[in-house]
C-alpha cells in the first residue's frame, strides 16, 4: 500500500513537470516556430502600445532571447520563489507562487486565480452533490424497476441530457426559470456571493448553474449507474448474498451497488478535476466570475500571462484528481491495492 | 397448494416441480415435473448434462428465482412446510440457516471486495444476534473446519488472495455457518483442477456425515457422485428419466441415458477425452423439447419400440423397490440390452 502511494506521488510529480513543459511550449516555442520575435512576443507580452524599440528592450529584459530551456528554468523558479519583471520602463514584482504577471492589467496572475477559485469551486462542488444524488439515485432505481415507466422516462430524459449540448440547457433554464415568466423565482446570473458572507444568497445565486450542469452530468450518471447496476446485479455473488439469506435491501445496497459504484468514483474523480480547472460554458453562459470566465476573457484580451497561468492551474488541477482517484480506488477495491 | 394436498414426512419432498421462464422466443420449461424425496444424513446426486435443468431446480428450492420472470408450480416440502406457497419472507429466514448452497465457480461466488472472513461473518450474523466479535469467533473456527491452515490469519484475506481450492472451502464454510440441515453443492468441484477436486469431495462426505444435514450434490459427472451418494437421480431436459440408490444407477442401470452417462464418465486412469460410449448429438432446447420421450433424437434404441419414443411421454414406473425409469423399452428388452450391448463395453476397459 505505502509503494503503492509513493510510485503514484511520484507519478503525479513527474505529470506535473510535463504538463508544465508542454504548457510552456505551446505558449512560447510554437510561437516561435511560426515565426514570432522575441520582440513581437515581447510586445504581445507587455502589450501593443508599446514602441518597436521599447518591445526590444522588454525583449532582452524579460529574457526572451535566452534559450527555452532558461526560460522555463526561470518559470519555474518564479513558481517557487517569485520573480521580478523588467520590462524596460520598470520592475513589477510577482511573489510565489508566480503563475506570470499581467502586463494588461498589471498585476500577478495568482492572487487573480485565487479569487476565481471560490466561485468555480462552489459551483462545482454544489453541481456535484446534485447530480451524484440525482444522478444515482435515478440509475439504481431504473436498473432495480427496468422497463417500468420510471425506467423508461429516466432514461429519455438522460438521453436528452447527454445529447444537449450545455449552453442550449443553460439557455433554457435561463428562460424558463428567469426571464418574467410565474418561475422567475432564481437569479439571472452574473452575481456571486461568498458563502462566507452570505450562505442563503450564496446558493440562491448558483442554483440555476447548479442545475444546468448537475442535468448534463446527471443523465450521464444516471446512464453509467445503471448499466453498472444492470451488470453487477446479474453477478454470481449477488445470487450468493440472497442465497445467505440476507434482505433484498442488504443485496441491493451492501453487495450490488458497492460493485456497481466503484468504477464510477474514478469516472467521477476526473470529471471533478476537469470541472474546477474550469466550467468555461457554464461560466460563460451566467456569467459568473470563476476560472472558466477568467480563462475566455484572458483569451479575448490576448493576456498571455493569464492564459498561461490559467491553464496551469487548470492542469494541475487534472492530475490532482487523477492521484486522488488513483488513491480511492486502491482503498475501495481491495484487488488493486494488494496487487 | 391445492387444499387436499397432505403435508410430507420427508425432511425434503418435491412434488411435480415445475419451473417455467416466459421469454421472447417461447417458453422455457427448465424443470418439468420434477419429484423426489430426501432425508436427514442422506445424499442425493442429481445427474444430467449441461442445461437439464439442475442448477433451477436448486434455486428453485431455495427460493432464489425472481417471481417475476420464473413460473414455479408443484410443491417443495422442507420438514413439514411448504415453500412454493409459502410468503418470500418466509423463505429467505430458512435462506442460509435451514437450507444453503455452495455454487460451482467461488471466485465469482465470492464479493471480490470483502474479505472471506466478512462474507462468512455476515452470513452467520442474518441468522444469529451476536455480536462481530462472537461472528467472527465462529468464522475463524468454520475455516479451521474445512482444512483452511492458519484461519486466524486468513480470515482477514479477500477471495483473490485463496486458491481455487481453498475459496472452495471457504464457500463450503460459509454454507455451514449456520449449521444447515440442507446443504446443496451445485457442481462443487467443477472449477478445480482434479487431485483439489478429490480433496473437496472428502471434505463434503466428512462434513456431511458431522452436521447430519441432507446434502444434494449436482454435477454432470457420475463419477463424483459414485462414492458420495446414497441416491441418484438423471435429469434429462427438465425430467427425471432414472431415480435409484447409487448400486441401482451403477450396477443395473436402466436408461439409455444413464447407460450413456455411465459410458462417458472420465477415468482418472485414461486420457480424459477418451469416451467409451460418447452420447451423440446435444441436449435438447428446452423451448422446443422433442415430442414423446425427450431423449428419442438421440437415443440408439429408439427404433425398437414401434415409433412409441417420438410420439407418447414415457411415465417414470418403478421397476422394482423405488428404483424408476422413464423408457418405453419393456423392463426384460431393457435388461437385455444392458447385459448383453452395454455392460461388456464398460468392463472391458
Ligand atoms: N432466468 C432464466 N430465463 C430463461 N431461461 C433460463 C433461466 N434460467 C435458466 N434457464 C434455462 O434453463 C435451462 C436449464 O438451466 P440450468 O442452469 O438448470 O442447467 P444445468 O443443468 O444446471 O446446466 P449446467 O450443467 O450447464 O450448469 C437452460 O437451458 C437455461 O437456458
Ligand atoms: S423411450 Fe425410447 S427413445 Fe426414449 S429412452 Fe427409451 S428407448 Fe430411447
Ligand atoms: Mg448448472
């Protein structure tokens, strides 16, 4: 078990240092590859505004004329112990962690991500308790009645759910639930409370993001629960719990969904991951300030920094849940952890 | 239950089981008015190839069809209560503390993610108010009695961790934990390799004779049988077609199947494949069962009873001091046959 946990730190560790490798390049080699300057980059970097000759001089300062492999030693010493920007007319200071610093707006991209992350993560994590309850609960009553009228109707709706792409089902949640009609009981989006000053309008603001994106992983759930339960229920050491004479609700919850809900801790572990490195579409669609906003209006603003940092952050974020979910399984199926 | 049926005195009696499943090709007559009685201390051994319909009249018995999707008709008398009729309440209390089975395949019998000892203490624990400490007292001390060493320690293992063999006993412990009075091996040893299946045979013929419990052990080989049982019955597409003690099924069989049986069994002496009177052709579908007798399509003496075989069902007679059989041939023809065709045959190897 202790190997066990140690080969999989050490599997995240080195993940990590390649995502931030890969990530690095893609933001400064392959411009470079399709022709950028280290000027250009430069200004790209520190902004339009600035002169030919003052992107130069940011060039130089900045080290874009380093070879690649200084550049990320740079980066990632600036992670660990914070860097200073020259850029020419003046030094910006960037404590650690320093995902970069924004020219455009003039500050360090962390404390920005820092922000952000409280509302992603509120979002998520409500979004989440929804559409396991639903989600589940709407898949083993399905797999236990199948073919009744429950099971039919759950799963056209979770058809549906799959199929609708985010923004369509935002939409029309917006205007059914918002726009002066007899439902217009939830906010429009756009707000965000901090749980932490105000719980009640907290969740009053996220709900309808809640079940905009709890829908959408819902029916994937309800869809992915029951075929487990389909398939687990139909295993030989179901027939041997109901031969032990144990009550059907022992079968069903001891034996069968334990089966049936292993595989999907990893499945929901990932999708985890993905969501608080950024729900963009929902973000986007209610206009809440999280990490998937930050990360489209850094892209419209050609903010580099932020982009770079974003998507870091994002990453890191992948291959935290992907060790966490390495970790759960090994203590869930015992198979895993002995072998 | 019809109201004049008379309670049996049998520990176990079934009377005209019959298990149907409706499906979308037609339905399924798995078993097919199945009857026989056992005692307390006594085997049974139910024989028939793959899809006779043995391993449904098990779960029959222990009341582990869904109602659903299973008809079950006839009447199973477990000392002096009827099941069939009984609620399904009432069935699953006798569910691993009267009656219990051990199934072919322990790997897949067995939750992969709970630990034997968990599996056995849980087993004993719907039966008996004691506390996990008490239970798995009881678990260590059944392991130690099926042959597992160290059951201390192996108590705490999960099934992947045993060998074949020893999930096999382990499956054996758990059937016993509540001192059963029926035990049903469901082909018990058809997963394991063959000096282990020796092994697990002796532990069943010991513990049985321990516990005093009724044991019915199905298989597809008469081989494994031969020593435990006192009783054998052949199941052939859903029926019985012979029912005697083990001397009768061995020494003066009377079925074209059971002498067909008898002519396929593996001998640890010859190459396993080697089959001295193989049976020709599959077993039946059991949608559309052959008419007349079931067996007719395949049997070599079919001929000799006038096309009697494909058109009429043979009743199971007696033919002499319980020993049945479910043939058209005449009993002296029969006789003949064995004396004279078959038996030379199996004894000349
Ligand atoms: N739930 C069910 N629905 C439909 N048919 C079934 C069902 N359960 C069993 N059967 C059918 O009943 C027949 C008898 O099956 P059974 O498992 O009793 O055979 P068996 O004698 O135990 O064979 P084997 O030696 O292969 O275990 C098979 O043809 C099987 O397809
Ligand atoms: S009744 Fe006829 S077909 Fe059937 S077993 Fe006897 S001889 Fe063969
Ligand atoms: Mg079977």
């Amino acid at each position: 078990m202790v190997t066990y946990l140690i080969r999989r730190l050490i599997g995240a560790v080195i993940m990590l240092l390649i995502v931030s490798m890969a990530t690095f390049a893609i933001f400064f080699l392959v411009p470079q590859i399709a022709g950028a300057t280290p000027e250009g980059m430069a200004s790209r970097y520190v902004g339009r505004t600035a002169s030919a000759e003052d992107a130069k001089i940011a060039a130089d300062r900045l080290g874009f004329n380093d070879p690649l492999v200084v550049q990320y030693g740079r980066f990632i010493k600036g992670i660990v112990a914070g860097a200073e920007f020259d850029y020419g007319p003046g030094v910006e200071q960037c404590p650690p962690p320093c995902l970069g610093y924004s020219f455009i707006t003039r500050q360090p991209v962390w404390p920005d991500l820092l922000d952000r992350l409280p509302v992603t993560l509120s979002l998520a994590v409500g979004a989440a308790v929804l559409w396991l309850i639903i989600g589940l609960s709407t898949g083993v009553i399905s797999a236990l009645r199948r073919g009744s009228v429950f099971d039919r109707a759950a799963m056209t709706l979770a058809l549906a759910g799959v199929s609708l792409p985010i923004f369509f089902t935002g939409l029309i949640s917006l205007l059914v639930f918002s726009y002066g009609n007899p439902f217009a009981v939830f906010a429009q989006g756009g707000h965000y409370t901090p749980i932490t000053e105000n719980p009640g309008e907290w969740a009053y603001n996220l709900i309808l993001p809640w079940i905009t994106l709890a829908f959408l992983f819902a029916a994937q759930y309800a869809r992915l629960t029951r075929a487990g339960m389909l398939e687990t229920m139909g295993e030989d050491y179901i027939r041997t719990a109901r031969a032990k004479g144990l009550i059907e609700r022992t079968v069903v919850v001891k034996h069968g969904m334990r089966g049936a809900l292993t595989p999907i801790v990893t499945i929901f572990g990932l999708d985890f991951g993905l969501l608080v490195g950024g729900a963009v579409l929902t973000e986007s669609t209610y206009s809440l300030p999280g990490l998937g906003k930050y990360a489209i209006d850094a892209i419209t603003n050609n903010d580099l920094p932020k982009v770079m940092g974003v998507t870091l952050l994002s990453a890191f974020f992948v291959v935290f849940a992907n060790l966490i979910v390495d970790l759960l399984y090994a203590v869930v199926d015992p198979r895993v952890r002995l072998s | 239950m019809s109201a004049e049926t008379t309670p049996s005195d049998a520990f176990l009696e079934l009377r005209d089981l019959r298990i149907h499943f409706p499906t979308d090709d037609g339905l399924v007559k798995s078993v097919d008015g199945l009857s026989f009685r056992l005692e307390r201390g006594k085997t049974l051994g139910i024989v028939g190839e793959s899809g006779s319909g043995k391993s449904v009249t098990s779960l029959g018995i222990l009341g582990l069809h869904n109602r659903k999707n299973a008809r079950v008709s006839g009447e199973i008398w477990l000392d002096g209560a009827e099941l069939v009729s009984s609620t399904q309440e009432y069935v699953r209390g006798l569910r691993g503390k009267r009656m219990a089975m051990i199934f072919q395949d322990p790997l897949s019998a067995m939750h992969p993610y709970y630990t034997v000892g968990n599996q056995i203490i849980e087993a004993y624990r719907v039966h008996h108010r004691v506390s996990k400490a008490v239970a798995r007292k009881h678990a260590i001390e059944m392991l130690g009695r099926v042959g597992i060493p160290n059951p201390a320690q192996r108590v705490d293992d999960y099934p992947h961790q045993f060998s074949g063999g020893m999930r096999q006993r382990a499956m054996i412990a758990m059937a016993l934990c509540c001192d059963p009075e029926l035990l049903i091996a469901d082909e018990p040893t058809t997963a394991l390799d063959v000096t282990v299946q020796a092994q697990i045979l002796d532990l069943m013929r010991d513990l049985q004779r321990d516990f005093n419990a009724a044991l019915i052990i199905i298989t597809h080989d008469l081989g494994v049988v031969a020593e435990l049982s006192d009783d054998i019955l052949v199941m052939y597409g859903g029926k019985c077609v012979e029912y005697g003690t083990a001397e009768n099924i061995f020494e003066t069989p009377e079925h074209p199947y059971t002498w067909g049986l008898l002519g396929s069994m593996p001998r640890l002496d010859r190459e396993s494949t080697e089959r001295l009177l193989p049976i020709k052709g599959s077993p039946p579908s059991l949608i559309n069962i052959p008419p007349g007798c079931a067996f007719h399509p395949r049997c070599s003496y079919a001929d000799r009873t006038g096309g009697k075989g494909s058109a009429e069902v043979p009743e199971l007679s007696e033919v002499r001091g319980g020993h049945k059989v479910r043939c058209h041939l005449p009993a002296n023809e029969r006789h003949a046959i064995w004396e004279s065709e078959i038996k030379p045959v199996l004894e000349a190897q």
